[in-house]
C-alpha cells in the first residue's frame, strides 16, 4: 500500500453515507449491519496508517491532485493524527454494534447516515493541514452533531439541538473571522506555511486572529463559557452518539485547537492567549465538577464529568510546554477509553430499564453485574484512583502545571476531584449497596465490549509506559512545529 490509500480515512465514510438510501428498503437490521461494516473496514485502514506511521517515524502526506501545498490540499497524518484517527474509528464501530441495542427510532437510514459523517467530520478534521478545510470539517461534524442531538425527536432533545446549534453558530463565526485575519496577514491557509510566516504577523493581529480561533473551537471543545450546550446534548443524544461525543468529536475540538495555538507559537504574543486559555481550562474544571456533584441523572452528571476532564486536557495543551502537550495527548487516550466504557454502561442501563435516573442504578451489581463491573471501573479510573489509567495521565498534567508556575491552576484541579470522586462513589455505593432486584440478562456482544475496555483501562493503569511512549511521540508532533514544517513539501520550499 501508498501513502494514497490514506485518503479512504475521508472517502470511505463520505460514500458510505451516500449508498445508505440504497439499502434502506432492507430494513433497519440491514442498515444497522451496513454502518458496522463500514466502520469496520475504516477501523482496519486507521489501523494500517497507524501501524505504517509509528513503524517508519515518518508522516503520510496526502496531496490532492498531486498538487503540492500551499497551491494543492494535503492531509497530514503524522503521530497524533495516525494516532486519534485509530480511536475515532474504533470508537465508531463499537457504538456501531451498540446500535443494534440502543437505535430503534425512525429514520434509520438517516441515523445511519448522519452517524458516518460524524466519524468523517472528526477524522477530516484530525488529518487535514489545511486551516480552512479544517473549518469545512468542523462544519460537517457540527451540523451532524446538531441533527444526531435531535435525534430522538423529544422535546428536550430539540432544546438541545437548538441551543447547541446557536453556540455552535457563534463559535463558527468567531473561527472564520480569525481565519480571515490570519489569511488576511500571511496569505496563505497551508498550516505549515502560517507556522512559517506566523513570526511575521503583526503581534495585534496575530493574537486577536489567534485568540478568535480559540474561542471558536471552545464550542467544540467544551470549554467554559462556550459549553453549556453539552449536558443537554449529551443527556438528550442518543446513547451510542453521546459516547461520540464524548470519545472523539471533542477531542477532534481539542486538537485543532492545540494544533493552531502552536502553529502560531512565533508571534510575541502567544503567551497572552496561553494565560487566557489556563483560565477558561481551568473554570472549565471547577464549574463542571460542581455542576456534576447535583445531577440526579447518571448520563448528565457523566457529561458534567466529561466535560471536566477535557477541561484539564486543555489546560495541559495551555501550558506551552513540551510535558504538557504529552500529558495532554495521554489523557485524551485514557479519556476516550473511560468514557466510552461509562456512557455505554449508562446508556444499557437506560436502555434495558427505562432510563438513567440514578433510581435505576440502585442494586444494579445484583441484576446487571457485568455492566455495574464496567461502570465501577470507569468511575474509579475518572476519579483517578492509582492501577487505573487515568491516574497518570491526571498526575502528570498537575505536575507539568506545577512545574510552568500554575500552582493555583493544580489546587483547583486537585479540589475539583475531591468533588469528583463524592459523586462518582455516590453512584457507586448506590450500584453495590443499596436496593435490589432480580438478574436481568445482558447483552453478550455489549459485555464484550465492557470487558475489553476493563481491560484497557487497568492494564494501561498498572502499564503505562507503553501508551505513554505513543502519546510523548502524538505530543512531539504537535510541539515540534520546526519539524511539521520540514515534513511537508511546500511548493519552493521543500522537495
């Protein structure tokens, strides 16, 4: 195989949406069936480029038409990207199997469509080096994410969808503006030739162009004052979606974020729009953990969760240092695994007894064990507990925040989850310790899946050095801006 087979990661998905009404006269089974094959096959394909990534150390490049950047579109699938493009499509195809459980409302083929384009919006937006097709990606994964909160056709779904449709719009326009100024000042929308030019830039412009895109992307990427769309989209979406969410399309947020703030680390402003970005982080942290600790239903309190822990991820991308953006791209792994374990326990839940009330939880050990087992797990993992995953990759980032200054920023951190593990073993006492019930028969496949990801989460939490080593090489590609620009061959300046 070429580095061309890449672009299937994009073209794949995009004709797969487009074949879905020609089997929608076969029935939902058969629909439901099509998405898992489709996100099986990209799965195998982000698995390869990973593979041919971290194999050889090197990028794939992927220029459209053959024609060579700044002129012609490339991907850029370096380390991070081969890296979360994998999780994007794993991800996608373990909800795909959740489907058969979790979809039973009309239009399936729509669903199914619109279920794709969310993995295509995601991975196009990871792989793309070009700022404004980041924007045409970021679209597609909103407006996807717009259509899928509304899903279920309640009214607190189209609540959601609306609001989370206005921020979205208002993050759009802010994004698009930076872009214009940033065009506007170099010329150019190649990632890499803005890197080139970004010390060129009037510091004015640069940092208000700079801290526009910032802003936009906090929409996407959850962080306070921009979020209050998430837990009413999570609550509302359905259950295989709103683990989507939760596993890739913000951490899809995240990235394009990290990727443009160090883009521009040349201007001599940058470190202005750092320390804004340390503060919105680290609100993000505290609000949401408070806001999780009065939740009286499981898959909202879990979103309030969610969103904290990427408020520590993007605190780690703020600290401008090379052991922060690791951190970071360690605790996106670690979050995408979590929390894909949690809203798939939850959401069975609520699948099988009506709903996720906490009620509904009470002597959940008795009668759902393997699915109480996995929501254990992933409630002592997000709390940070040691032998679980995410236990490094939290302590790191509180480490590099100590370590750049923040001592503050790592205090709240640590307040905010003292708050967390109240709630998280709040849950869990009522799944152990309370109420009871007979056994209801669960989901074989779906068990799998829980126990697959029980695994993860504690082998990665008693061996972390592995992951660790992957995510230092992700971070290494988004903090080595010098070596991003000499990997792709701009026009003139590289062969």
């Amino acid at each position: 195989m070429n580095g061309q087979y890449a672009s299937l990661l994009i073209a794949l998905p995009l004709l797969g949406a487009f074949f879905v009404p020609l089997i929608k006269g076969l029935g939902k089974k058969a629909i439901k069936t099509y998405v898992l094959i489709i996100t099986a096959i990209q799965t195998g394909i982000a698995a390869w480029v990973f593979q041919q990534v971290y194999s050889t150390g090197k990028p794939i490049i992927v220029m459209a038409g053959g024609w060579k950047p700044p002129v012609g579109i490339n991907l850029y699938l370096g380390q991070f990207a081969a890296l979360f493009v994998l999780i994007v499509a794993l991800a996608s195809f373990l909800m795909a199997v959740f489907n058969f459980k979790a979809i039973d409302v009309e239009p399936i083929d729509k669903y199914a469509m619109l279920f794709l384009l969310l993995m295509l919006g995601a991975t196009g937006m990871i792989a793309t080096g070009d700022i404004f097709n980041l924007f045409v990606f970021m679209e597609i994964t909103a407006i996807t994410a717009y259509a899928l909160t509304a899903y279920n056709k309640t009214g607190e779904a189209a609540e959601a969808s609306l609001k989370y449709m206005i921020l979205g719009g208002i993050g759009s326009s802010f994004f698009l503006i930076g872009v214009a100024l940033i065009y506007g000042a170099t010329g150019t929308l190649n990632m890499a030739q803005i890197a080139q030019l970004a010390g060129h830039i009037n510091p004015t412009v640069a940092q208000v162009g700079l801290a526009l895109i910032i802003f936009g992307l906090a929409v996407e990427a959850e962080l306070f004052p921009l979020n209050a769309w998430a837990p009413d989209a999570y609550q509302a979406a359905p259950h295989p979606v709103t683990a989507m969410f939760s596993a890739f399309v913000v951490k899809a947020g995240l990235y394009a974020m990290a990727r443009v703030l160090y883009l521009m680390s040349s201007v001599g402003t940058w470190h202005n729009v750092l320390r804004l970005l340390v503060v919105m982080a680290t609100l993000t942290v505290v609000v949401a953990e408070f806001s999780a600790l009065r939740q009286r239903n499981v898959k909202r309190m879990i979103a309030y969760s969610s969103i904290s822990q990427v408020g520590l991820i993007a605190l780690a991308f703020a600290l401008g240092t090379q052991a922060g953006v690791d951190a970071g791209v360690f605790q996106m792994v670690n979050h995408a695994i979590v929390k894909v374990l949690l809203f798939l326990g939850v959401g069975y839940v609520a699948v099988q007894l009506g709903g996720a009330e906490i009620e509904n939880f009470r002597g959940l050990g008795r009668r759902m064990p393997v699915t109480a087992f996995g929501i254990t797990v992933g409630a002592m993992a997000a709390v940070g507990i040691p032998l679980f995953n995410i236990f490094w990759s939290k302590l790191r980032i509180i480490l590099a925040t100590i370590e750049v200054g923040y001592t503050w920023a790592a205090f709240l951190v640590l307040a905010a989850s003292v708050v967390e593990a109240v709630y998280y073993f709040r849950l869990i006492h009522a799944i152990w310790f309370e109420g009871e019930g007979e056994r209801i028969s669960e989901s074989v496949p779906l068990m799998a899946i829980v126990v697959l990801l029980v695994v993860l989460v504690i082998a990665i939490g008693v061996y972390p050095n592995y992951l660790w080593s992957v995510s230092q090489k992700a971070g290494s590609d988004i903090f080595n801006v010098a070596n991003y620009i000499k990997n792709v061959p701009l026009m003139g300046v590289g062969a």
